[in-house]
C-alpha cells in the first residue's frame, strides 16, 4: 500500500526542491567568472590567469554571437558586419582563448584590438564559411566586417564590405530614423542588395539629428554620423532572401553578475 505524503512532509520536499535549484555551481576557483549571454555563447574568465576562453556552441553565426557577447561584456563599441555568405552559415562549436589585461575594461584601443584580432584570427582558421577582419576606426571604436566568403568548392573568394559603398544624400535636418531609411534606401538602389532597418531603440528613432549628408560618401561614414558615439550595429545578411539587416542598440555593459545591465558613458 503506497504512504501519501503529509502537507508537513510535501512542504519539506518543496524546500529542498528549491534549495537544489538555486544552489551555485560548483567554482573553479576564486577568481573564476562565468559570464553567459542566453544560450549560444558562454565566455570564461580566469583571473588568476589573466586569460578568457570564449564559447559559442550551435549557434549558425558564432563569431558574430561571440562577438556581441564580447561587446557586451566589456561594454566596447564594436560594429560587426556579415558578409554576402551565398547559404546560411554553418555553425558548430567556436572557441578561442585571449589575454585579459589588467586595463581590458578601460578605453585603451591596444587593448581592445589585441582581443578583437584574437578571437577574430581564431576563427578565420577554424574553417568556417567566412573571413573577417578587424578594422578600427577614427573615433576609437572598431569594425568587425566580412572580407571573405566561400564558395562551394572550399575556396574563400574576397569581398568588399557592402558599408564600404559610396552613396550620396542631401545634408538636411531628418530625425534619426528618416535619415537611416534614406540611407538604406540608397545603399539598396547603391549596391544592388535589399538593405533595411532591423530591431532599434523606438523612442530614438524620432530624435532629430543634425544635417547629415554628403555626396560619395562611404555609407557606413553616413551610419555612424547619424548613430552617434553612444550605439553601435550589428548587420546581418539573409542568403535565402539577398537582404541586410540593420539592427541598432545602445552600447552597454552587461552586470549580469552583479544583477543589472548599465549604459557605457
């Protein structure tokens, strides 16, 4: 005959349910961190070491997931830039070690670039279907683009940054998100390729910018004159339909282990 058990003994069941649940995991030392964004990419830090590991698993974009991750993290204003991949990118497991400097989380560019060009030269001979480079840029900030992709056969076939074409529009006063529709829509007419907005701050949109404009102008020149210094973008291509992405957020530093997320200055 089975015991059913009584509300003093279920309640006692549902604590310890709840204790096992919410117990840490186990720590690989006091100065480890595990820094997690969603499911796909995971970095490691080991302090100690002065070292990061970063891991992406399944993920069909996992340098540009790892990336962000990145971004986020440290709170660095890095635009990433897909290339035209022909099909949907393959995935797999990405995983590349760097340095972490005493100075990582400060506004030195060495530093910065050191990491960037890390994990970036990881991946370029990891075999994935696509090659990029890091690119920095006037201000400080830097560009991580496609510069290469491949093609059937295995081979990896250069390619020009679609940001890179030269585009012109009249210098007139247009709130943020006029002025990136207009740029999308000539880089589309520029380049061949559909290119429009993604996913943007909405309150934003309606702000009004300063006259932005010129005549050959590169466009991703015309994009950060409009996004100013505090955002940056990530641009996705969908090989199935020849469409960019545009997609625009704040630049922010991720405390998820200090439970809240804080806008870089």
């Amino acid at each position: 005959m089975t015991k059913r058990c009584g509300p003093r003994q279920l309640i006692v069941l549902v604590l310890l349910c709840v204790v096992v649940l919410v117990q840490p995991k186990a720590s690989r030392g006091l100065n480890a961190q595990t820094f997690v964004n969603d499911e796909y990419a995971k970095i490691d830090f080991d302090h100690a070491s002065r070292s990061a590991t970063l891991s992406v698993l399944n993920y069909n974009r996992p340098l540009l997931e790892g990336l962000r991750a990145v971004r986020s993290h440290y709170g660095w204003k890095v635009d990433l830039e897909e290339p035209p991949h022909p099909t949907v990118p393959r995935g797999g497991q990405f995983v590349s070690t760097y340095p972490e400097s005493t100075d990582i989380y400060a506004t030195l560019s060495s530093s910065r670039a050191a990491v960037l060009n890390k994990i970036v030269s990881d991946y370029n001979q990891a075999g994935f279907p696509g090659r990029y480079s890091v690119v920095p840029q006037p201000d400080g900030s830097f560009v991580v683009t496609g510069t290469a992709i491949q093609d059937s056969d295995g081979t990896y076939q250069p390619v020009t940054p679609i940001l890179d074409t030269k585009i012109s529009i009249p210098a007139e006063p247009r709130s943020h998100g006029q002025t990136l529709a207009l740029i999308m829509k000539t880089l589309s007419e520029t380049s061949g390729l559909k290119v429009s907005l993604g996913a943007m701050p909405t309150m934003w949109l309606s702000g009004v910018a300063e006259a932005i404009g010129g005549n050959n102008v590169a466009a991703r020149t015309l994009i950060r004159q409009t996004i100013g210094p505090d955002m940056v973008w990530s641009l996705y291509f969908d090989p199935k339909l020849k469409w960019y992405m545009l997609n625009v957020s704040w630049v922010e530093r991720d405390m998820k282990s200090w439970g809240r997320r804080t806008t870089v200055p």
